[in-house]
C-alpha cells in the first residue's frame, strides 16, 4: 500500500512549479521517498541531507546548469550519506535536425496521411542529438573527488527510444489532443529499465 501526500503544493497545480513537494509511504516495506521540484539545482529549505538513507538527485535535461553552479549545489549536499546523481534524459525527439514545432517525422507524406488516419505508427525519431547543452559530459568532473556520490548512468537506454516517446496526434481528432515527441510515455515497460538500474545502483551503494 502506498499512501502519497503533497507536502507543498505551491501554486495549486500538480508538480509544475519550483518547490513542489510530494511524499510517499510504501507498507509494510517501510520505506519513505521524498520528491522536490526546482528547475535548477536548489537546496531544500530547512532540511538535513544527512538524516536521508540516499539522495536521488536529477532532471538537468532542459541544460542552463553551470559547472560553478553544480559544483556550489554539490558541495551542500554533501552531508547525503549516499548520492545518485542521475544522467539526463533526452529531452527531445526531433532528434537530428528535428525542429520542436516540424517534428521532423522519419515518413514521406503519403505514409504520415495514412498514420494520420488511424493513429497508428505516429513515431518520433529514433534517435536523440540533445539538443540541450551536454551535461551529462560534464557530471564526471562535477562528480569526480566527492566520495559519497556517484553517477546514474543511463542515458545508453533512451537516447534511441523516440518509439518510447507519445506521437503526434492532431487537433482535430477525437481524444487526447495534440500528443508529441516532447515527453516521455508512461506505458508500462519505458521506465522499468530507469527503475532497476537505480535500484541496482542503490545496492552497491
């Protein structure tokens, strides 16, 4: 049984704005996960990082994080008895050359008309360039010397999964509107490689 509380809900909408917080509870397993949304590397007011069994810490694919400003953010942390510091995600699906808005779809027109029509194989470009600056080239040397903290590697098990990303579906159809290669799907399966290797990484710890 889990049982998950929103400890601070800044502006009334569901995990959008900058120090957000959830809470959940899994029983009888006893565990407790703490969840804190901030755009950039923040520390969380008032809080102890040395009381936490591990700290999960993660999400720079939108990029615009400095080496200063992680290596500032790292060193308060520091007290965490043990730190993930997790890869980015691709953030996009356009992919090589793809614009946000084209979606530089991998079919001719004849084949994304008869997609269209029955909403099938609406896929995103296989591959991801990130767009983003590389920051996960950047982690060892944030990370490197800091012996409680170690990299999430798993940006290997998504940059060639645009199939793993929603589709586009037009305005104009019945149903959800306007799906696209901008996020992650959560059907069953696309995460679960994200899930074990972190919970494998939290073994070895």
């Amino acid at each position: 049984m889990t049982s998950l509380v929103n400890t601070n809900n800044v502006d009334g909408k569901w995990l959008l704005k900058d120090g957000t917080c959830w809470e959940a509870t899994i029983e009888p397993v006893g565990v407790t996960l703490k969840f804190c949304r901030w755009s950039k590397p923040t520390v969380i007011p008032d809080f102890d990082y040395s009381t936490v069994d591990h700290l999960i810490i993660g999400g720079w694919h939108h990029g615009g994080v400095g080496s200063s400003e992680m290596n500032s953010f790292l060193d308060q942390i520091a007290s965490a008895p043990s730190t993930l510091v997790v890869q980015a995600l691709p953030a996009h699906f356009p992919g090589n050359g793809g614009s946000f808005s084209g979606y530089n779809r991998s079919m001719n027109a004849e084949s994304w008309t008869k997609a269209t029509a029955n909403h099938t194989n609406l896929l995103c470009n296989v591959y991801s360039n990130y767009v983003d600056p590389p920051i996960n080239k950047l982690m060892t040397g944030w990370v490197e010397g800091r012996q409680s903290m170690k990299i999430l590697r798993v940006q290997h098990l998504y940059e060639y999964r645009g199939d793993a990303h929603i589709g586009f579906i037009p305005k104009n159809v019945v149903g959800p509107k306007e799906r696209d290669c901008l996020h992650w799907c959560i059907a069953p399966g696309v995460l679960d490689p994200l899930a074990m290797e972190t919970l494998d990484s939290l073994n070895t710890q």
